[in-house]
C-alpha cells in the first residue's frame, strides 16, 4: 500500500478529489496568475468557502482550515485558490475553483485543448544533477520521485529492473529523491547516502540504489548510518570521502531540493512516477509499459513529445 507525507490530512484530499463540484475548487495555477483585488465579498466568500468545507467534512476547532487568497484563472468566471489542512502535524495544501459570484466550487483540472496536456509537467521536473542511467537521447525518460524506505518504491525498483532490458536504448531512468520522514525514519540517511554516492561517482548511485532496496528489510534507524557506509563499499567508493560528505550539509541541502520540486509538481505519495511526463503513482508494471509503449508509438509515427 502506498505511503503518504500527509496521511490524515491527505485523506481530506483524496475525499475532495472525488467530488466535482461545491463551493471552493481546485486546479492547476498558472504561474502569471494575478490575484484578485481584495474586497469585502472576497473575504466573505473565504469565510463562506471555509465554513461548508468544515460542515462537509465535521472539521472540529482542532483542525485548521486557511481558503488562501482568490486568484484569477484563464477561464473568465472562475478563480482559483489553495486551501490549506492542518491536522495535527500533518499538512496538505490543496488548490480549488470557486465562481466569482461565490455560488459554486469544484476541484479538477483545467484542459486547454489547443495544448500538450503534459508538456507544463515535463517543464517543471527538474533533472539537472540528478542520478540518471540509460542515453540521454532515449525516447522516454522515466523520472521516479521514491523514498529508499518505501515498500511499494522497492516493487518499482523490481519492476524498472525487470523491464529494462526489454527496452534498451529506448529509456533514460532518472531518479529524484522523495523522502517521507513521517512515516519512514531512515529514509532521509538513504537518501542522503544516495546523494553521496552520486556525488562521488554517478555510477555508484545505481549500486547503492540496488543495494538499499535489495536490503530494505535489514535496515533500521539505528543502524542506517551503519550499513549505508558498508554499501558505499561495495560500492566501490571512498568510504571516508563518503562518510565526510554524509555529515556536511550539501546532500541534504540536494535532497530538499528535489523533494521540493516533487512538492510542486504535486507529489505526495511515493513511488510517483512520470514517463514523459505523464504520471504513475505506485509500482503498476502493466501500467507502466503501457504508458513506455504508447511513447515509442507516438515517436515511431513521428508524433515525438518533447521531453525536455
């Protein structure tokens, strides 16, 4: 079953996923985005979107509900805003569609259909400096945001090896760090360790890789430091270069960034996987080689997608 950062909070957001319409909505914001003038009938509308979201689903006083402010969208009548959760420690941002007369809200995706529906994804992935296997010139590049502690990251690690064969020369794997502390404790060392390794030679990234999650069920918190410091042996490299670089801040500082850009393509569970662009979450093979195949297809009839 699939980890998630936000377990309780998320599960507010998978409830609203499945409801089309009611007063506050969610979708992708543009980034020329303006903000509406502020106003009283902004603000009431706030309150209001507030106060049906917390009936809808019994919030009580423990659970802080923020309806940010209303941005207009590129469909006229619409606007748009992100709505935060809080329950406990857990948070989980989600972004709504409200009309501006205040009467509805939905949450859903906006399609411009005179566009690649993938290509704004593809822009925000960010893959400079990434661990990465496979031509650079491949005609699908599979990029995995997975957390080394994972259980469901370590079926797709099984799965990305078992199929890749079958598709050489056809897939780049790159693979971005996605760390979810709250459930797993060590994910972050791993992390990190990976992070080391890749630093001090690229290659040495995929052996860890198979070596943490060959061994997953071996480590723990306690000894993580331990047994990432005797797979960097395996290895092949330098364990006190490689020891030195586990305790300075720049791997870490790596690994914020790419779980930050998995933040803001939306990521929130792991393994969330996107083959040019278009998204998997979980460790679905059959699912995964359909969407490679449909690619080659694509590129094969001379309808390439833009990967970059």
């Amino acid at each position: 079953m699939m980890r998630s950062s936000v377990k309780t909070a998320l599960t507010f957001s998978a409830i609203l996923a499945l409801s089309v319409f009611a007063p506050a909505v969610a979708a992708q914001q543009p980034k020329s985005a303006l903000a509406a003038p502020a106003s009283a009938a902004t603000s009431q509308t706030q309150k209001k979107v507030e106060a049906y979201l917390r009936h809808l689903y019994a919030f009580g006083p423990d659970v802080q509900v923020v309806v940010g402010p209303l941005k207009e969208s590129p469909v006229e009548g619409l606007l748009e805003t992100n709505i935060d959760v809080t329950i406990g420690e857990n948070k989980e941002a989600v972004k709504f569609y409200v009309s501006k007369d205040g009467k509805f809200l939905f949450r859903g995706d906006l399609s411009d259909l005179a566009k690649d529906p993938l290509a704004e994804t593809r822009a925000q992935i960010q893959m400079n400096d990434a661990p990465s296997m496979g031509d650079p010139n491949a005609p699908v590049t599979l990029v995995e945001y997975s957390d080394f502690e994972c259980p469901v990251c370590k079926n797709l690690h099984d799965v990305v090896r078992g199929i890749l064969p079958n598709y050489a020369g056809k897939i780049r794997v790159v693979f971005k760090d996605f760390p979810i502390e709250q459930l797993h404790p060590w994910a972050r060392t791993a992390a990190i360790a990976g992070r080391c390794a890749y630093v001090q030679d690229p290659k040495a990234f995929w052996k860890m890789y198979d070596l943490i999650y060959g061994n997953q069920e071996i480590i723990s918190a306690a000894n993580a430091w331990t047994m990432m410091t005797d797979y960097a042996g395996k290895s092949g490299l330098n364990t006190d270069t490689f020891k030195s670089c586990m305790a300075s801040p720049e791997p870490g500082a790596a690994v914020n960034a790419s779980r930050a850009n998995g933040q803001q393509l939306e990521v929130n569970s792991t393994p969330t996987v996107f083959v040019n662009g278009r998204r998997l979450v979980g460790a679905d093979a059959r699912l995964l080689e359909q969407y490679i195949n449909y690619e080659l297809a694509q590129q094969k009839s001379g309808k390439p997608a833009d990967k970059k």
